[in-house]
C-alpha cells in the first residue's frame, strides 16, 4: 500500500515545489527544445543545470545568451555570449547574437566588430535553433549599425552583399537616402 | 552687400535642382527644374581622357561641356530616354563618382508692387512663399483662363446701363476699371444677373477675389496677386448684395468650361450642409469637370464642422481658411470633404509690426457694397478682407499656375496640390486642413525638403526601430524639429542625433498594437518650412494564435497563420504612393510594405486587398491583379478576384511590397470561388508538417481536424474558430512518434446558423 501512494506523494511534492532537484542529467538538447519551443524561462534553467554540470560548456552560455537576449536583459546576454566564447573559441552563434543584442542597446560600434567576427568565421551563417536568422540578419544589422555610426560606405558594401545589384552614392544625402530606404526595404518594416 | 547674398542663394539652390528620387521623378517629371537631355558626370581624378569618352559613347551620350576647372563633364542624349535610368547607368561605372541632371537656376525675383513686402503676409516665405514659386512659373500664361463666378469685376470702363445705375455710384456715370488690373489680362465674360455682356462689379468682393489671383503684378503699385499672367473670365452670378440664385450659378459653370475656362473659382455658396437645389449645381459642375475644368470652391464661413455647397461636391476642391498664424480661421467651415486650406486672414489678429488687421490684402471699391452703402464704381482703396472666400482663389490661382507650367490633367494637378501640402493640424488628412496648406512652391517643382523617411525596424528585437530623414536642402541650426510619433493616440517626442551632412536619426521603441504616425518639420536656411508624415501600423501577432496585419486604411491585410512556436512576433505596415499611373497600367491602391521584404513566413499567408467594384463596370476582372513591388520592378501573383465584394487575394510566402493593379492584358487573375472551400494541403507526402489553405465564402465558425482512415478523429487543429469571409491558411505539426506513418484526411468543417460546408483532403504521412 505505501509503496503505491509514495508515487503520488512525490508528484505532489514534485509538482508543488518548482525547486526541487531535478530527477535525471541536465541536457543542452532538452535545453534547446525549450528555447525552440518558446519556453525561454525553462530553457534558461536547463542551461544554468547544464552549466552546473559542467561549468565550462561554452555551448550553456550561448544558449543563455540567447535566452536572456529574446527576454530583453541585453547586458547579460552580452556577458553570457562572452563567457561562451571564453569558455570556446570554436563557437560562431554567440558573434551573432552579440550582434543583435549590441544593435539592440544600441551598440553600433560592437554590433558592427560582432557581425564582421561572425561573417569572417562563417559567411553563410545560419542559426539552428531558429531558421528565421541567417547570415541575412546579421549583415542587415551591421549595415544599420554602420549607418548610425555614419560609415554609409560600409553600409552600402554590406547591403550590396545582399541585393548586389543596389548602387548609390552615398557622398550625397540622395544616395544616402537611397541607401537608408534600400535597408528599410530589405530588412524593415517600410 | 544685397548682390552677394544673391550669389549666395544662388549657390544654395544650385546643387538641389533635380535631385534623382524616383517618387519627385515621377510627379514632376513635366517640369523643366532641370535639362531633361543632359546630365553632369562628376569623374575620378586621374580618369584617361579616351576612357571618359569610351563611357560616353558607350552609353550614347556625347560630351558638350568641359569644366575649366574640376572633374566634371556635361553629356547630352536623346530627350526620349530616361534620365534617371541613364545617371544610374552612368553611376555603375567605377569611375564616375556621381552623375546628375544639369539642373537650371534663374535670378530670384520679388515684385515691386510697394504694398507687397509690407502687407501681404499670405504670400510670404512663412505662408505661401510666392517669391520661391514665381522662381519657378512666374505669374503663370495667358493662355490659361481662370473664370470667377462672383459679382462681377471691375475690368472695363463702361458706361454703367440705366438698368444698373440705381445698384452703384459713380461720380462720372461710368464703371471704371481697378487701376491695379490695369494690365490684367481679361477674356469675355457674361453678367447671368442682367443679361449683358459686361460683368462689372456691382458690390466688390469679385473684383477683391480677382486680385488675389491676378492682380496687376511688377507695376510699381499697390499689391500683387499669385497668377498674375493668366487670363481671367468675370462671370457675374451674383447681384449687388452678393446673393444670386443656383439657376444662374449654374449656367455661369456652363458658360465658363464652354468657353475655355480651365480653372471655375467659386467663392460662394449656401448654408453648411445644405444641398437642396443644387442638383443643377451639380450637374453643371460634373459637366465641367468632365470636360477638364478644376472647380474651386470656399467652404464657407459659418464655423462648423459642415461644408457649404458647392464646396461640398466631391467634384470641387474645398477650400478652408488660415488665419496668419496658420491657425483654422474662427470663421473658416470644415468637416468631412475639406481638401486643402489657405490663407483667409482673421480680423482678430494684426500683421506684425502694423496697426492693420491680418485680412487678405486687395484693391476694390472704395466703398464695398455692404448692404447699407452701395458701392462706388469709380474710386478704389486696399482693403484687408477675411473670409473663405479670400482663402479660395489662392487655390484657384495656384491650379492655374500648375496648369501654365505643363500640369494639365486634373487628376495630376489635384495630385500635385494635394500631395505637396503642408501639413497643419493632426498628421496626414484631416477634416480641418484636409490635406493642408497649399504649398505653392513645392507643387511646382521645388524639392521637397523630405522626400521621404525612412524607418528600419530591427530584425532582432522587432519593436525597436530607427528613423531617419534626409534634409534636400541645408536646415536652419542644422537639425529638424524633434519628431512626434503617435502610437494608440499616446504622443512621444524624438530628438534627432545629426550623423552626416544632412542626415538625421532617432529611434523609437513601440509596446502596443496601433497606428503610429511619425511627423517630422523642420526648416530650411531660407526658412521655408517642409514636413514629412509616415502612417504604418503595428500588428503585435502571438506565434502560437495567429492572426492578421491590416494597413492603417483598412485595405490591405495580410493573414500570420500559426506558427510553429510560441514566439510573439510585430509585424509593420505602412504604405507609400506609386506616383502617377504609367501610360500602361492604374495602380488601385497604394504599394503596401509589410514585413522585413523577402523573408520568407513560415506558412504560406494570404494578402487581401479590397477595392471599389464598381471598376468593373469598365474592365475585366483578368486586367485587376496583386503584384509584388521589388524595387522598380512589378511582378504578378496570381491573384483571385472576388468581383461581388471587391476583395482580391493571393497566397505569398514572403513578405514585401504589394500593390493591387489595373493592368489590361497583363496578369490573367481568376475568379474567387465562393462555392467550396478550396482546402489544398501540402507537402505530399508529408513527414513532420502539414500546411493547408482554405477559402471561407461566408463568415461561420470551423472545425480543422485530422482523421485516421477509420474515421476515428487523432488531433484538433481548430475548435469553433470564428472566420470571417476570405482566404485562410494554417498549419500542423504531427507530433513525432503519436502518428504512424500511413494515410490520413484533414477534414474542415465550416458552419453558421444557416449553412454548413464540409470536405476532406488526403494526406499521406511518412516518417
């Protein structure tokens, strides 16, 4: 009989206490399901269980990166994306999502060092954890990061790389203007 | 001293002639601001001579000038071509740093009427900036003919028939005629009120109306009107008191277009909002119109928020009232038909620095008819007037310097006014300003000072965007206004950070669904003012639910189907014009952008475009059809026309620009099935997702779900959804390892209280 109702007292236990230990190894694996999935909160417990697991998983931090980048803590989202590149060097997605968290802050100069470092490593980027962000994104966002910091040359390179048929003069505010409205027609909203 | 601030100037305005924008391209490409057959080539230092010549011919243009003294050609080609396609031909080439038109600059100009400078505010470089405009078409042509239907106008010296003398006084028995029209030119006219051939004035406010448009102009004396070079058509329909019945105004309209009149300028009218009698009015004003005529109309000058007719005809350009500080003058009429506003004047304020009421300035009789005193025919004075009536013949004036400078058709010239306005009172259109105050000097061709504003939403995090405008012209203290964006009725203010020469930015963070409005003034060294105004909506969609995006005007949507994650997503709409329509198709709609362009949605969405159906009256349903705008390229989607509700759809996998176009023999849309639902499910066969589409011909509720081949039913996708009439897509995610492979139908369900539409679709699962 008490072998029967232990069970369910655990599940109650379980199930009313969200900090009780886990049962089982953390996994990047379920970790990234859940930021898949949309579930940013449990993905981000699954990293730091990870992480605890194994403290130099580069692989946690990038995903935390990720996770505290979509929910808008942009500063810990750049210092996790650090960590993961400290922790290993060989990752790419952590140049991309320091990419878009700086443009975010807004940190033009950073945004624009973080896009170059990716497109250098990997020119046709792609993420694999959300197939709506690609080397596209990244060089959309070094293109307005470059703009805002005036280098309208820089920006018209990047935005050839993706409509390579687009030319201006961008020593005249019209080429400029031409530039500004070719980004907003590639990447914005209008 | 004054001649070098006029090389100054000069050398201000000299760069911005003609500057390569395609929307300005397109709306003023009849104007002359530039040499339509040649083009400057700015080249690299250093460049061989044979190599500048090789581009040259290469591109079959000949070089017919050489800059002493920078790197710098000018190079003419056949007027047929399209300059803006050859300078960006020119542009490719690595060598030319820049090419532009050889723009045209001319002395600027004041008349030297004495009055002018000192008292006609209305046409200053704070208001209409006649100075700036006459620049451009100075004083308009003769040719062009703007008939006043008022009381009548002081344009002849005539002895005054005995069956009008007991209406006026005149020392000498005569109408004299004003002497500041003295060199006003004049065509025949008609007096509907007597029935002769002299339309004299009998009260004076047609002969104050007249000045405004076309005063005698550089005489050395009194004030100046706006058109002053065109022909003007007195057209009496009013009596000594200023009232005259709609017969009369009616035959007036007649009389005028069939006699040439381009421009019918009406400052009258009835009590606001009521029409009854002016069914001949109108069909008077319909015919003119028909036959190519602008009718200009005041609104009226009860305060309320209702037209007078005629005004109140779609037909006419309504006309509203400013006072001098570009206020809706307390008198001034408004609601909904306003078109566009002008100066009034307001007897409640005073010119700066004057004694003297801030009225319109003109010469008339001494003694206006004022229902008291008659009027004396043969003495005139300035009188400062206030009234729509004042406001509306700027309007007709400028209609008819637009028509002198090559603007003929009304649809271009309505256009032209109504799209170079600038913009008073709430952004955009509204039922007070309509759609602003006329800006005379833009409309004809000066650059506007933005030409557009472009706004570049972040990729990553979808409710931050940044907000450029570019400045045409150097800005007084080197900066716009701060901007104002209004979003769900909230204002916020943005001051802009310079980041080059002429180049602003600021951002904007948005939280909520809406219409943001972004509105940016600022001006330039010469002080006149230049606005821009960008209207988009914001869609928050749940990734999870889906849901639509529709355009601020209603008459776009595009359908978000439910994603596969929960991720919440902003989707923007915002709308710019095509310009004019090209000789072989209509655009009838605005080009719609939605989204980052050419990113591809997860599901296939449908778009929708509605549209007046009333098109079909005159063409096909194959001519009308939805077309993906990338840059200057059109392409076809194919579009299913809904013909008796005037919807017209079709399904895109990216987002972009669309625009909804009449386009006889191009395209070949179909007709929109309302008798099925249409289900079509892919891929086939299908592994881990399903995506389908579906018509709803009636607004009900549906039921989506999957069944095994026994019929037993192994997952919902949809439960009592409420779908309104249109195209619908959506999606499913077959959950790995609960289906096994094999066949399957999707089956929906569609029901309201009348009908029930049911049908079922294959699938085969494969894992």
């Amino acid at each position: 009989m008490v072998r029967k109702i232990m069970p369910i007292i655990l599940c109650i236990i379980f199930a009313g206490c969200p900090d009780f230990p886990r049962i089982g190894p953390a996994s990047i694996e379920r970790a990234w399901d859940y930021y898949e999935d949309g579930k940013y909160e449990k993905a981000i417990n699954e990293f730091v269980d990870v992480i605890g697991d194994e403290p130099d998983n580069g692989e946690a931090y990038n995903g935390l990166g990720w996770c505290y980048g979509i929910l808008c803590s942009l500063s810990t989202a750049v210092d996790n994306f650090n960590t993961a590149l400290d922790k290993d060097n060989s990752l790419v997605d952590p140049y991309a999502g320091l990419a878009f968290v700086y443009s975010d802050l807004p940190d033009h100069q950073n945004a624009v060092d973080a896009a170059a470092a990716l497109i250098q490593k990997d020119s046709l980027y792609f993420f694999g954890h959300d197939s709506e962000i690609d080397y596209k994104d990244v060089r959309l966002v070094k293109a307005k990061s470059h703009c805002s910091l005036g280098d309208f040359s820089s920006a018209l390179s990047e935005v050839q790389k993706l409509n390579p048929s687009f030319n201006c003069n961008v020593t005249t505010p019209w080429g400029r203007e031409a530039l500004l409205a070719e980004i907003e027609r590639l990447g914005g909203i209008v | 001293m004054l001649f070098r601030c006029i090389l100054i100037a000069l050398f201000i305005y000299l760069p911005n002639v003609g500057i390569s924008k395609p929307y300005l391209e397109k709306r003023h490409n009849s104007k002359k601001c530039f040499k339509e057959n040649e083009i400057i080539l700015n080249y690299k230092e250093g460049i061989e001579r044979n190599r500048l010549e090789n581009i040259t011919k290469e591109l079959n243009t000949e070089i017919i000038y050489r800059s002493h003294f920078a790197n710098f050609v000018t190079v003419r080609f056949d007027k047929k071509r399209d300059i803006w396609q050859l300078i960006k031909k020119f542009e490719s080439f690595p060598d030319i740093v820049f090419a532009e038109p050889n723009g045209i600059a001319s002395i600027f100009w004041t008349p030297n009427d004495p009055l002018f400078q000192l008292y006609q505010w209305n046409l200053d470089e704070s208001h209409l900036n006649m100075p700036l405009a006459w620049d451009i078409e100075r004083g308009g042509n003769s040719s062009v003919i703007v008939s006043i239907l008022d009381t009548g106008i002081a344009y002849e010296n005539y002895l005054i028939p005995s069956y009008e003398q007991d209406s006026v006084l005149s020392s000498d028995g005569y109408y004299h005629r004003s002497p500041d029209l003295a060199i006003t030119n004049f065509v025949d006219g008609y007096d509907f009120i007597n029935n002769d051939s002299h339309p004299n004035d009998e009260n004076g406010h047609g002969t104050h109306i007249c000045g405004t448009i076309a005063q005698s102009t550089n005489n050395n004396k009194g004030v100046a009107g706006m058109a002053f070079n065109v022909s003007i058509m007195p057209v009496r329909v009013l009596g000594a008191y200023g009232s005259g019945t709609l017969d009369k105004i009616a035959d007036g309209i007649y009389y005028s277009y069939q006699n040439g009149a381009d421009v019918l300028s009406m400052s009258l009218g009835g009590f606001p909002g009521d029409s009854i009698g002016y069914g001949t009015v109108h069909q008077a004003i319909i015919a003119a119109t028909n036959a190519g005529a602008i009718v200009v109309a005041a609104a009226g000058n009860g305060d309320v928020g209702q037209l007078s007719y005629p005004a109140g005809f779609e037909e006419c350009i309504a006309v509203s009232a400013t006072d001098i500080d570009n206020n809706l003058a307390p008198y001034s009429q408004w609601g909904e038909g306003i078109d566009v506003v002008a100066p009034g004047g307001d007897y409640f304020d005073t010119i700066p620095g004057t004694p003297y009421v801030a009225g319109i300035l003109q010469s008339t009789y001494s003694q206006i008819n004022d229902g008291f005193y008659k009027a004396t025919v043969d003495t005139f004075d300035y009188w400062f007037l206030q009234g729509t009536s004042m406001a509306a013949p700027h309007v007709s004036a400028l209609v008819a310097l637009l028509i002198s400078h090559g603007i003929t058709s009304p649809s271009a010239i309505k256009q032209t006014i109504y799209s170079t306005t600038t913009d008073l009172g709430s952004p955009g259109y509204d039922t007070y300003f309509g759609h602003g105050l006329i800006n005379p000097p833009v409309s004809l061709g000066v650059e506007l000072l933005f030409s557009s504003m472009p706004i570049i939403q972040n990729p990553y995090n979808q409710q931050y965007i940044d907000i450029w405008v570019v400045s045409q012209r150097p800005l007084l203290n080197d900066m716009p206004d701060p901007c104002r964006v209004t979003l769900a009725g909230e204002n916020s203010y943005h001051s802009f950070e310079k980041v080059a020469e002429q180049t602003y930015r600021t951002d904007f963070f948005f939280d909520t669904s809406g219409t943001a409005t972004v509105y940016v003034t600022a001006r330039d060294t010469s002080g006149t003012q230049g606005s821009y105004t960008r209207n988009f909506t914001v869609t928050k969609v749940i990734g999870r639910i889906g849901g639509f995006a529709e355009s601020e005007d209603t008459r776009f949507r595009i359908t978000i189907p439910e994603d596969m994650y929960d991720n919440t997503y902003w989707i923007v709409i915002a709308t710019e014009e095509m310009g004019l329509p090209s000789s072989s198709y209509t655009p009838l709609s605005n080009v719609y952008k939605c989204g980052p362009d050419g990113k591809s949605i997860n599901v296939p969405s449908v778009i929708r475009f509605s549209f007046d159906k009333e098109i079909f009256n005159d063409n096909k349903l194959q001519d009308i059809g939805i077309y993906r705008k990338n840059g200057d390229e059109l392409e076809y989607i194919n579009t299913e026309i809904d013909v008796s509700n005037g919807y017209a759809y079709s399904k895109v996998s990216e987002f972009g620009s669309y625009i909804l176009i009449l386009w006889p023999g191009k395209g070949g849309s179909s007709e929109f099935t309302t008798k099925g639902l249409s289900l079509n499910c892919y891929p086939v066969p299908a592994s881990q997702n399903i995506f389908f589409d579906y018509a709803v011909p009636f607004a009900s509720y549906v039921d989506i779900a999957l069944y095994d081949v026994s019929g037993r039913r192994v997952k919902n996708i949809e439960q009592g959804a409420f779908r309104d009439y249109g195209m619908y897509t959506g999606s499913c995610k077959l959950d790995n390892g609960k289906l096994p492979s094999g066949v399957y139908f999707l089956k929906i369900i569609l029901s309201n209280s009348q009908i029930k539409y049911e049908e079922s679709k294959k699938i085969i699962l494969m894992r």
